[in-house]
C-alpha cells in the first residue's frame, strides 16, 4: 500500500534507473554564499574541476570576456553545458588552444536556481563533447515577488572593484507564471604594473638583437665597433627605447603593458514564461547577454620568429653590418605602445518546450532552442 517511489533522471526520459551517477547539486542558497560575481567563478569551488577559464588572459587567445567550466582537466570543448537541460550554441570565438566552446556568461545570476553537476562522462546520451561530465544551469520558473540584489567588492591592495546589480520579478497567474531578470557588471581594470614584483618578470629577449655570422667592422653610425663571429649585438638605443639591456641582449618588457583584470561591462536580460495545465504544459526562456572588454591592452607586436631561421643581407633591410646576421626582435617593441582589443560579445538564448500527457504512462514533449 506505500506510494510509487519517484525517481528523476537526467538526459533521458525514460523513468527508469539502471545506474547511479555522481551528480553535485548546489542550490541558489549555496551559490549566493560563494559570494562571487561571475557564474564562471564556481569553478573555484568545484573539486572536480580544472583548468577552467574565468579570468583575464590578456597574454594568450582571443577570447577575454568569455568564460568556460571545464571538468576533469580537458579541454574546454569536452565538459557538455546545458541551459535549463537544453543545449546552447558554440560561442563565435574559440580558446587559446582553438576548440569552440559554450561561453557560460550567458547565464544571468539573478535568475540562477541550480547547478547540476554530472561528474562522469556522458557520452552515451549525449556524445562526445560530454566526455568529461555535463554542467546543467537551471533557472527560476516559478519566482514571485520581487528581489534587488546590490554588490560591491573590491580588492584589498588595489583599486579593483566589481558593481553589480540584479533585479528579478516573477508573477503567478490562473496556471501559469511569468519571470523576468536583469542583471548588470561594472568592472574596472587592474594592470599588471600595479603589483609589484610582478610585472617586471615579463621580460622577452626578443626584443631588438642581433647575431652577426662572421668577423665584421663597422666603420661609422650607431653600431660602429667590431665584432666576432657569433657575437650577440643588443640595439645601442635599447633602454632610449623602452627596452631592457641585459648582457648582450635587449629585451622587450611586456609586463607592464598588460591587465590582470579586464575593464568589462556586462548585461543580461532573461525572461520565462511557465504554463502549465491539466495535460500540456508550455515553457519558454529567452536570455540575452552583451559583454563588453573596454580595454584589453596587448603588445605592439609579437616575435618575427621566422627571421631567427634565416639571414639578413648587408644592406637588406638598412641593415649596418657588412655580413649577414640574424635578427632576434620584433617589428614594432619597445618605443611604441600598447593597442587595445576591445571586445563586443553577444549571445541570445531561445528554447520553446511543449510537453503533453498522451495517457498515464505516455508523454510527448516537443522541443525548439
């Protein structure tokens, strides 16, 4: 006489249950006490994850301003993210090692209900780009009232400071609910050379060099003198420049040209609509998210890698020596300054769900994201 025993599984719909998985849940409760202010910053928080990107990587990839939660060490395309157990789109930009992934700043934080965290590999259900375990973000359908949330943090030696607001209303009709979320960032930047100790470790030898093949003279100019077969010859106006000299080389200092933390202005709208009858029951979310990277700082140029495999003719190039010599630097260093990369990111989410009860053991849901 004891009642049915529900069981929920996840990536299927079969109620059935032929295996345990390892799946971590944290609640909206557990989430807020991280006290964090990207959704991307829960993976400091997970034992199971590792190698994700969360913060500013100024010095390698395109993709600032985007996050990834990765699980188990691998790449960012191996952890599967599902929005409310749909699938989101590929992000237009790929990672520093050139695999596409979902950008999780879409998920707004306001709206944020669970995270679903599968811990083994799913590939059976869901393919390949879950062999390292599935990250679901749930989102509130069934909200009422209204909610304001106010942040500030700041960091503790510097003037680094992140400003967030976020704002959630939600209604319950007849049979039905209505949710709407904002949620916006203010981050300010943090550059590299206001740490100290740090910025000026950012040394590359190629900076402006050469290495002269055979016995040479140099009559007149900046790099008159003579030199040896061998010898390392560091550009004479090397710290004039901006650059470093540090024995025979003139190196780039790059430390200083760089952010830790990003300028960056994030927004996010999401709305849901929940319906749900006697049979049938319609949900549809849509999110929208604009990130905007203000500054981005990158170096002038990067290495001329190709010329340290090849010679460079006397007068090639106004070059001063009388023999050919390899050129270890970069076209534009030390004297010139730092562009920036802003960046303009975009995403939209869209997911209809129509789900009807044909008879007690049958269901049909059709699917639109």
């Amino acid at each position: 006489n004891e009642g049915p025993e529900e069981i929920t599984v996840i990536g299927s719909y079969i109620d059935l249950e032929s295996e345990s998985n390892p799946v971590e849940v944290i609640d909206e409760a557990s989430y807020r006490d991280l006290n964090i202010t990207n959704i991307g910053e829960i993976s400091k928080y997970l034992n199971i994850s590792a190698g994700s990107h969360f913060q500013t990587n100024a010095l390698d990839g395109v993709d600032q301003g985007m996050s990834a939660v990765t699980l188990r060490g691998l790449d960012h395309a191996s952890t599967l993210v599902l929005l409310n157990a749909k699938r989101q789109t590929l992000a237009g930009t790929p990672s520093h090692e050139g695999e596409g992934y979902i950008d999780i700043n879409i998920v707004p934080e306001i709206a944020l209900q669970s995270i679903e965290i599968l811990k083994e590999g799913a590939t059976s259900l869901y393919g390949s780009d879950a062999v390292a375990g599935v990250v679901n973000f749930v989102t509130h359908k069934e909200f009422e009232g209204t909610k304001l949330n106010l942040g500030h943090q700041k960091t503790s030696h510097y003037n680094q400071t992140d400003k967030t607001v976020g704002f959630i209303f939600g209604k319950k009709f007849d049979d039905s609910h209505l949710v709407f979320a904002i949620n916006v960032l203010d981050r300010s930047s943090l550059p590299s050379s206001e740490i100290p100790r740090i910025a000026e470790m950012g040394l590359s030898t190629l900076g402006n060099t050469f290495r002269v093949s055979e016995t040479d003279t140099v009559a007149s100019g900046k790099y008159a003198g003579n030199y040896t077969t061998g010898q390392w010859v560091a550009d004479p106006d090397c710290e004039i420049n901006g650059g470093v000299l540090a024995g025979p080389f003139c190196k780039f200092l790059y430390g200083p040209r760089f952010n830790i933390v990003n300028d960056e202005d994030h927004k996010k709208v999401y709305l849901n609509f929940n319906k749900i009858g006697e049979r049938f029951s319609y949900n549809l979310t849509a999110i929208s998210s604009h990130v905007d990277v203000n500054d981005n700082p990158q170096s002038p140029s990067y290495p001329a890698l190709s010329f340290m495999s090849r010679y460079i003719d006397p007068g090639q190039g106004n070059s001063p020596f009388n023999v050919p010599v390899t050129w270890f630097g970069r076209p534009l260093g030390s004297a010139f300054p730092s562009p920036h990369s802003p960046k303009d990111i975009k995403q939209y989410h869209v997911s209809n769900t129509f789900h009807v009860d044909l008879s007690e053991f049958t269901h049909a849901e059709i699917s639109i994201t």
